[in-house]
C-alpha cells in the first residue's frame, strides 16, 4: 500500500496527459477552421446541417473516455478509502474554532493544541494510521498537502479514514480547509514523521492518561 | 392592459418604475446587473491586493472574509444569474415572434424582488458587524447565530432569499413565454438555439431555485428559533439542500451565454447551427443530469455516495462534447467573420474548455481529497464562470447591443476590449491551477512565505487589474457609441431569427408582422429562397425542411 499520496499522483497521471491531450486537439481544430473558413471573397457557406453517424462514433469515443475514467477512479477510490481492520495506531483527531487536537486512546496521550498556535503531530513513518475525525463547533477539514488528501471534520460525526506517512524525518504542515471563520487561515497542525523507533521513543516520554499539560 | 402600459409610460418616474415591456424589464435587469458587477469587481480587486504578498494585511480576517462572501454571493446571486435571466426576458419573446412575454406584471415584479435582495444584501456593509461573511455557501453551523452574530448575516440570507425568488419569477415568464407564445409554425423543433437554451435553463431554474429559497427560510429559522439543523446530520443536510440548487445554478449561469455562443457562431459562420437535433438533446441530457450532480461538491465530506456522484458528473462530458462537436461543425464549412462577437464566442470555446476538463479532474473523488477548497478549485470554476460565461455574455452583448439600441459597438474598442480581457483572464486564473495544486488554500487572507507562491499570486494580482483596464475599455465602448452612433438598422449581421425581422430596438409589440416560420433559421431560409429565385432553379426551400 503505497498510501494517498500514491494514489494521488497515480490517478493524476492518468487524467491530466488526457486533459492536455482533449485540450490540444480541439484548440487545434478550432485554430485550423478559423483560418481555413475565414471570410474571403468568393466562399460560400455550406448549408449541410448535420452528420448524424460521425456524431454518433464521436459520442461514443467520448463515453468510452468517459467510463475509462469512471472505472480507474473507481479502483483508486476503493483503495484510498479502504480502512485497515487492525492499523498500528488509532488517533483521535478533533477541530474547534480555531485550533487541531490530537489524542491517542491505546496510548494514553493527549496533544489539546493551544489557540493561535499549530498543534503538533507524531506519527510514525510506513505504518497504518486510522484517523477518527470530528469537530466540536462548525465544519472544519483536516488537510494534509503532503499526504494529498483531506476530510471534512462534521460535528456529531466521525469521520473515520487510514493514513501511511512514507517517509521517515519528514516536517510537513497541516491546515484546516473548511472555512470556519476568523481563525480559520491560522488553524493549522504541524506533522513530524519519525522512524518506528523514534516514535516508540516518543510515547514513553509523554505524560499518560490524557492529562492537559 | 397593453393601453394602459403605454399611458403608463409616459409618467416618467412612473414609467422607469412600472414599464412592463419585457425590453425594459430586461434592459434595467442588466444595468442593475452591471453595477454589481463592478461592486463585485471593487471586491475582487481588494482580495487580489491582500493576497499580493503573502501578508499583506491590507484588511483584517474579519473584512477579508466579508470581501470574499460579498464577491462571490454579488457575482453569482446578483450578476451571472440575472443578466443569464434577463438575455432570456429580453430575446426570448423576439425570437418565437411574440408582442409580449408571458406575465409581464409578473416579470416585472421579479425584477424589484431581484434589486431589493441586492439592496439588502449590499445593506450588510452599513450594519456595524458588517456583511454576511460565512462564505457564499453560508454553511450550517458556520452561519447560525453564535458563530455569524450580526444583522448582517441576516440580510445576506434575505438578500439571497429575494433576489433568488426575483429570478426564479422571471424565468417562468420566459418559460412561459416559450410554453404558450410561440408564432404559428414555430415548433419546439424551431426554435432558435439560443431560445433552446434559455427553455433548459428556465427548467433547471423551476426545479433548483425554491430549494434554495426554502434552504434560506429555514437557515433564517435556525439562526432565530434554532431546531432546524442542530441534530446529528443537520449541516450534512444544509449542504444537500444547498447543493441540489448550487449545481443546477452553475449550469443556469451557463447555458445561456452558450446559447448566445451558438447564435454568434452560427450567424457569423453564415450558416445553420450543426447538428440541431443532437444540440437540443445534449442540452436535455444536462438538464437531467443537472439535478444528480450535487454531492461532487460533498466528496470530502464522507457522507455522500461518492461513486454514483463521480459517475453522473463524469458523465457531463458526453452532452458537453456534443456541444462542442456541433458548435466546431457549425465554424467548418462556413464563411466565418472575426468580428468582436466572434472573437469573444471563440475565445469561450478555447477558455471554457480548460474550465471544463479540470471539472472532469475534479469529478473524481480521489482527485478531489488533494485539490478540494485550494486554488485548483477557484481556478476551475473562473475558468467555466468568468472566461467561460462571462467571455459568451460579451459575444452575445456585441452580437445583440445594435438590437437592443439601435446603435453598432465600436469595432476597435470591441478588439481592443477583447484582447485586454483575454490576457488578463488567463494571466490571472491560469496560475492558481499552480498555486492550489501545490495546496494553496481559498478563503485565508494570507499564505506562508516559505510556500513560495508570491510570484504566482503576484501574476494573479496583476491580472485582476488588466481586467479592470479591459472593463474600462468596454464601458467607453459604449459610452462612445452611444453618444456618437453609428446606425445598426434591423439586421446588421446577416441574422437567422425573428428578433433581426423587426427594427432596432423593436418597436413596443415587436413586430409589425412575420416571416413564415419553417425552420429554426426563418430569415436564412427567406435570403436562401430569393438567392434560389434569382438564378431561377430550385424553387422551394429544401434546407429549411431538412433542418426544420
């Protein structure tokens, strides 16, 4: 499992040398009939009004594109929102007008995160992380550009999905993404990726029991 | 009720107030509609200040988001919405031959709806907590009382309620119009193509506009009484409500300025709308598909069925490619003349196209979890919105202003206007496709320095002003040609349909008499019959027939 940020660039691949693709051949044919039928003397216009079988094979290349692209978007989507039925660690992830917390049940450890400020984040790199997402106020977003992906934090709602951080010695940012106000440029989290080992080393230094430092 | 109009009209005040011609209806609809457009543009231009450098603080997060509310609630709810309307309140009677649009009393009473909502929405800035500025979505809980207080938020609501039920009585007069006031001979299969997209998008608008008003009534409920959304799934449910208009709306902002796209082409190409048949079915397939598209805007929510919405709004891509197919065709084999009108109708096709293909991009949801809410997203939807409709509402505001006034644009400025706005559309919205693909977020008034952004935010920022020089441009455009006019008469580009049959502008009940209709084109087929007389063979219409 190579995670969403995989996945992501992936299917991108997929779609954008499509787009370009599309893109560059109708600018071309348009480009092509504006010189060609340009107003000169003599032209006269053609009173043909339709070419209904060429349109037909047309549409159906288009569909054809069209369900080729549903069934790629389909597989990747079944993966990137598959959840892992044991991961190496769960963590609770909770928005509020404007800060991110983080806590780990199995653990014990609490990170509530300060107003203004950005929370910090500890996870360890290559495993399976099963993120339960909600909110206590407005809608906020959990958004990871490094990870390429994000998810809505609803409140009453818990919004449950699996992360793998790749890499290990990887800083990266985290925001919110719904807007939810005022605070809602500063509401961000900092991610710190660390090596199973650090991250081990990690939660033996933290104070237990979810106590607020 | 025709005399008494007439009396009416020479009161003055009276008459500015209560004229129910549909011209005047419509021409006020667009001035109304043009000032907030320029309200809306002075807002823009501030955003693009703020955002010129990465802290610019030019405003406070307070302000910046009044600025970004106000811009996107004025651009949609106040401009693209009723000028799409108003295209239709003016030209749909012409073009099936009517004296009048059907309720005009009525239509005339959804045009004060429309300018009252505006008035109170705009009102917010007088109020000491400012404008509504929860985003021109309003999402629950973010625009309920505790975390919108301000009587502001409340006339955002109202604003929105009045201006959205203004348009929704005037697209059922249009389509009402199109129902019952056709001439004899028109036929739903003659109808011009612009008429075709104003009929689809009156029915988008009947079945998507009351969701919204009622959506509007019940936030106003929840932020005074509460009880409405406060259950578990309550702002799940705001959305789906929001949404199920929000969608069809994209495309009511649309269709019609693609409809004056295909007039502009086909009249200036010299020839019939190819493939009118698959035209008029791919706008109906879109009609229906409009209304199963609305949860794309939901994906990174987790409670929506991402597959069945992926798959509706893929789908848009088989009636958006017909469109093109037929609107190319039309181009090949034709006599094509690079006026304005033109250029702005091909400029759309080129734009919107990039506006479209990256709305396929986001139709998957996988795609979606990365570039969801980042500048990606405000790229593609200015590219479909503004190089897109707006580019198609200035093809079909050169092609229908001698019409409407009598007088021609200027031919230079209208170059002139073109070529600076296309420059500065591109300049401004092509690099947010870089900046929110590498997760610049909309709606933060300023973004890290370290992200490296400033020199594609800068762009942006100077092309919000080259489009500021081209709507100068335009606005002398017409200033100059109104008080120095070149006469238009009648038909000054070789027109297809009933509205080029009469004088311009129309008299008060339009038309002294009409051609026969036998085809969507009755002027064409008129100019073909005496070019078909004239060499002396061929003496019955038999294009009209096959396209009729």
């Amino acid at each position: 499992m190579g995670g969403t940020r995989h996945e992501f660039r992936a299917l991108w691949g997929v779609y954008l040398p499509i787009a370009v693709t599309v893109f560059v051949i109708v600018a071309l044919a348009l480009g092509f009939v504006v010189v060609r039928f340009r107003d000169r003397p003599g032209r006269t216009a053609s009173t043909r009004t339709g070419a209904p079988r060429a349109e037909l094979v047309y549409v159906l290349a288009v569909a054809a594109i069209a369900a080729t692209l549903v069934i790629v978007t389909f597989r990747t989507e079944s993966r990137v929102d598959a959840l892992a039925a044991s991961p190496a660690l769960r963590i609770s992830a909770t928005g509020s007008d404007w800060r991110w917390s983080f806590y780990y049940p199995a653990q014990g450890i609490d990170e509530p995160g300060r107003d203004q400020a950005p929370t910090d984040l500890y996870v360890p790199a290559g495993q399976t992380i099963e993120f339960d997402l909600t909110s206590l106020d407005v809608i906020h977003a959990f958004y990871v550009p490094y990870e390429d992906y994000q998810r809505a934090a609803i409140p009453k709602v818990i919004n449950r999905f699996d992360l793998v951080f790749p890499k290990p010695g990887v800083e990266t940012s985290g925001y919110c993404n719904e807007f939810c106000g005022i605070g809602h440029t500063e509401m961000r989290f900092e991610v710190h990726v660390l090596t199973p080992t650090a991250f081990a080393a990690w939660v033996s230094r933290q104070p237990r029991s979810g106590a607020p430092r | 009720m025709s005399t008494a109009a007439v009396s009416i009209r020479s009161l003055g005040l009276v008459g500015v107030i209560g004229a129910t011609d549909h011209k005047s209806i419509a021409r006020r609809t667009v001035v109304v509609a043009f000032a907030f457009f320029i309200a809306g543009g002075i807002l823009a231009l501030l955003i693009r200040t703020q955002l010129a450098t990465p802290s610019t603080g030019l405003v406070g997060a307070d302000a910046f988001d009044a600025l970004f509310t106000m811009h996107g609630s004025t651009m949609i709810y106040l401009f693209l919405v009723p000028t799409a309307i108003a295209l239709g309140v003016y030209l749909v009677p012409l073009q099936v031959g009517a004296a009048e649009i059907a309720g005009p009393r009525l239509c005339l009473t959804g045009f004060w709806l429309y300018v009252s909502g505006g008035l109170v929405m705009w009102s917010g800035y007088l109020t000491v907590d400012g404008p509504g500025a929860a985003g021109w979505t309003a999402f629950d809980p973010l625009s309920d009382s505790p975390h919108s207080p301000g009587v502001g938020m409340d006339f955002w609501i109202f604003g929105v309620m009045l201006a959205t039920l203004g348009c929704l009585v005037m697209a059922s007069c249009v389509l009402g119009t199109i129902v019952a006031r056709r001439a004899p001979g028109m036929t739903l299969l003659r109808l011009a193509p612009f008429t075709w997209t104003m009929l689809v998008t009156c029915l988008m608008v009947i079945v998507s506009f009351p969701v919204l008003v009622i959506a509007m009534a019940l936030l106003w409920i929840q932020r005074d009484f509460g009880g409405i959304f406060d259950s578990t799934g309550g702002p799940i449910a705001y959305q789906n409500l929001f949404w199920f208009y929000g969608h069809p709306v994209v495309y009511v902002m649309f269709f019609p300025f693609v409809g004056a796209v295909a007039e502009v082409v086909s009249v200036h190409s010299g020839r019939r709308l190819f493939g009118y048949r698959p035209f008029a079915i791919s706008l109906l397939a879109f009609t229906a598909l409009s209304t199963s598209v609305w949860a794309h805007h939901m994906f990174t929510t987790g409670q929506v069925a991402n597959r069945y919405f992926a798959l509706t709004s893929t789908a848009l891509a088989v009636p958006a490619g017909i469109e093109y197919f037929d609107l190319i065709a039309t181009l090949a084999g034709g006599r094509i003349r690079l006026r304005t009108p033109m250029l702005f109708a091909l400029a759309f096709l080129v734009q919107f196209l990039i506006g479209g293909l990256t709305g396929i991009l986001l139709g998957s949801p996988p795609l979606d979890y990365d570039v969801h809410n980042t500048y990606f997203v405000i790229a593609h939807f200015h590219y479909a919105l503004f190089a897109g409709s707006l580019f198609g509402c200035f093809a079909g505001v050169y092609h229908w202003f001698p019409k409407v006034t009598g007088v021609m644009l200027r031919e230079r400025l209208g170059r002139l206007h073109f070529w600076v706005m296309t420059l500065g559309a591109n300049l401004t919205f092509f690099p947010m496709f870089i900046d929110g693909w590498e997760g610049m977020r909309r709606r933060t008034d300023s973004y890290p320095a370290s992200a490296g952004w400033q020199t594609l935010n800068d762009l942006s920022t100077a092309g919000a002003g080259v489009i500021a020089i081209s709507v100068v441009v335009f606005v002398v455009n017409v200033a100059r040609s109104l008080r120095d006019p070149e006469p238009a008469g009648p038909d000054p580009w070789d027109g297809h349909t009933l509205e080029w049959a009469t004088s311009s502008p129309p008299p008060r009940h339009n038309f002294a008499g009409l051609p026969p209709v036998r085809s969507p084109a009755p002027l064409l087929d008129l100019r073909e019959a005496a070019t078909a007389r004239s060499v002396g063979d061929s003496p019955t219409p038999i294009h009209a027939e096959a396209a009729g």
